[in-house]
C-alpha cells in the first residue's frame, strides 16, 4: 500500500508540473501574439509600399528638404490610392515629377553608367579613359 501511496504522490506532482509548463507555455505564446499583432501601417508605410524604382529614395529627400510639406503631400496621396483613383505603382520618375510640379526642388544624385567588358563604369570614367 505504500507503494500505491507514492505512485499517486508522484502522479500527482508530475501532473502539476506538467500543468505549471502548459500555463508557462501559453502565458509565452501570449505575450509572443501581443507583441507580433500588426500594428497599423503609418501614411508614409503605405505610401512607401506601392513606390518603385527609386521611390523612397525621392521621398526620402523630399522629405529631409520639406518635411512639412511632403507630409501634406503623403496625406492626400495615400486616400487616392487607396481609394483606386491612383492605380498600380508609382515610380521614382513620377513621383519627383510631382514634387517639382508642386514646386519642390527636391534633387536626386544621379550616375549615368556604361557597361564595358561586362561591368558598369562610369560615364565620368569613360570620358576620362579615352583623353
């Protein structure tokens, strides 16, 4: 009978700890949903999402040069694209031409390369390789 006694103290010290790994093991996989949850996207995060090419490049200067007003700009872009008035993506191209039509004169750096040999060099070190 003593036997039986311990192999049922035992069961049930296994059992609570099992149980205490479970709860540890959901409270884990709780805070782990909590802090994973979407949080929703920002204007610029959902503007940035449908830029191509160099599009957040262009924002991202205009930005740094008018902060206040590309936020403007951001606010009335995203509504219109959301909405389906604008449709596809917007390239780097477009998006600067927007920004200089407003006038902003946001300035992108730009290289024109050539590709020699099977690599891209420079236009500037193509002129200079045949002086």
């Amino acid at each position: 009978m003593g036997t039986d006694d311990e192999l049922e103290h035992l069961l049930a010290k296994k059992m609570r700890e099992m149980k205490q790994r479970m709860e540890a093991s959901k409270e884990k996989e709780q805070a782990k949903d909590r802090a994973t949850q979407r949080m929703p996207l920002s204007s610029r995060e959902r503007l940035a999402s449908r830029l191509v090419d160099r599009g957040v490049e262009v924002l991202e200067t205009a930005e740094s040069a008018y902060p206040r007003e590309t936020r403007m700009i951001i606010e009335k872009l995203v509504p219109l694209l959301e909405s389906g008035r604008i449709r596809g993506t917007i390239t780097g191209g477009e998006l600067l031409a927007l920004f200089r039509s407003l006038g902003m004169r946001v300035s992108v750096q730009t290289t024109i390369s050539i590709q020699k040999g099977g690599k891209l060099v420079s236009f500037a070190e193509k002129l200079k390789g045949e002086d």
